[in-house]
C-alpha cells in the first residue's frame, strides 16, 4: 500500500537521492527532481519513482513540477549547496548570489508551488534540509552561513504562518557529512582541498545517515512535529569543535 507521494529535489546524489531510497523503503511513491536526468532515472528505476527535470531557480520549471502532481503528501526541500570558500573582503558576489538563488529563492519557489497540494486533504509534511551554517557563522563560510541563516528563518516563518493547519514543518539541520560532491562544488573542483575537509575526522555522517533522521521525522504521527532537528557526527560537539582522530581505542 502507498503511503503518499513525496517529492524530493537535489535528488540527483547525496541526502537527496538517499532520502529518496529511504522514503521509497517506506511505503512512499518517490517522485525525484534535479538538473541530471541520467542519474534519476537510475534512481528511478531502483526505487521504483518517477522522475522530472527541476531547476529550482527558474519559476518555469518549478510551475512544471506542480502541474505534473495531483497530490503531495511530503516535499523534502534539499536541493542547495556552497559555492566558494573565499573571505567576505575578497568573495564574488554572484557566488553569493548563486547560493542565494538555490538555497533561499529555489526552496521559496518550489515551496510556494506545492503547497495547495499538502493543504490539500488530510495535510502533508514539508522538509527543510538546512545546515549547522544556519546557527553559526564561521571564516571563508559567509556566503553560505547567510543564505542558511535565510532558509532557517523561511522555514521558522512558515511554520507560524501555517500553524492551525494540518501541515508539519520541519527543519533538518546537519552538521559534517562527507558526500561525494558537496565540498568538491565548494572548492570548484579541487579535490585535495575537498578531501581536506574531512581529513581524520572518525566517522562524518554520511548522506544515508541523513536520509535516516529525514524518514524519522517524516514517519511520526501526523500531530507530532519536530520543528528542528540537529543532527551532527559524535567528532563534532559544535561548529567550531571538531576532533581530528580516532574517538576509540582499537580493540
């Protein structure tokens, strides 16, 4: 029996594509979205999903996206991402603009588009995947840690704007994980500085684990919202403590 139908962006890789397996594993019909149609029709084809070309910073695309569905039960907003890693005094502003566009504007239009549709019926749940970012600030982070700090506070203003309805907003907040891509967009291709990243760090969270927290949330009573879920690897206490090294003795 299908539980829904969810809708997951940024699905080509990552947490998206994890939390599209995990919630296909659940009962839900999948319908992934991203730029990379190759890769979602294999995931597609795994997980028995559909599948659409997404560009969530162009409003065509998105008003696409929503006329293709006649229901969504859950949206998981995760498409987003760093670009640059330079200081606020030598950063590009469309580098910030770009994080911008995707992190805030993209997770607002598609957002925007789909919410009849989880009004609709018995109502629906909408994920955020933000980051740590969004709660502090760090060097050589400003472009990112300001467009997380402006989804954490869309998703925070929606949650007041839909309360009384049967809508559940969630925010998910991870801190280290270790993808195949996400530091390696940041540094532009650089994968010395991309695997510098999580350098003998014990164990970064990994897109799955994510994806784990994502269907927790998600497969809670329909009265039960978890407004914010913070989720980081044991290696790091905070943003700015992170433990280089094995945790535990080898046994």
């Amino acid at each position: 029996m299908v539980r829904g139908i969810a809708v997951v962006t940024g699905a080509s890789s990552g947490i998206g594509a994890a939390t599209a397996r995990r919630l296909a594993k659940d009962g839900f019909e999948v319908l992934v979205a991203a730029r990379r149609e190759d890769r979602l029709r294999e995931l597609a084809e795994e997980i028995g999903g559909r599948t659409m070309r997404l560009d969530i910073t162009d409003p065509e695309s998105v008003a696409e996206l929503a006329a293709r569905l006649d229901s969504c039960d859950v949206l998981v907003n995760n498409a987003g991402g760093a670009l640059g890693a330079e200081p606020v005094a030598a950063a590009d502003p469309a580098d910030w603009l770009r994080m911008f566009e995707v992190n805030v504007l993209g997770t607002l239009r598609v957002t925007q588009a789909l919410l009849p549709l989880l009004r609709a019926g018995a109502g629906g749940t909408i994920v955020t995947v933000t980051s740590t970012a969004g709660f502090v600030n760090y060097e050589t982070g400003g472009g990112y840690s300001a467009a997380k700090h402006a989804e954490r506070a869309f998703v925070e203003t929606l949650r007041l704007e839909l309360c009384g309805e049967p809508v559940r907003v969630i925010e998910v907040a991870p801190g280290m994980v270790h993808t195949d891509e996400f530091a390696l967009n940041r540094f532009r291709g650089d994968a010395a500085k991309a695997a510098g990243v999580y350098a003998r760090v014990d164990r970064p969270l990994t897109a799955d684990d994510v994806a784990e927290c994502i269907a927790l949330a998600v497969g809670l009573p329909p009265h039960v919202n978890v407004d914010q879920l913070v989720v980081r690897p044991l290696a790091q206490a905070a943003q700015h403590k992170l433990h280089r090294g094995h945790l535990f003795p080898s046994i």
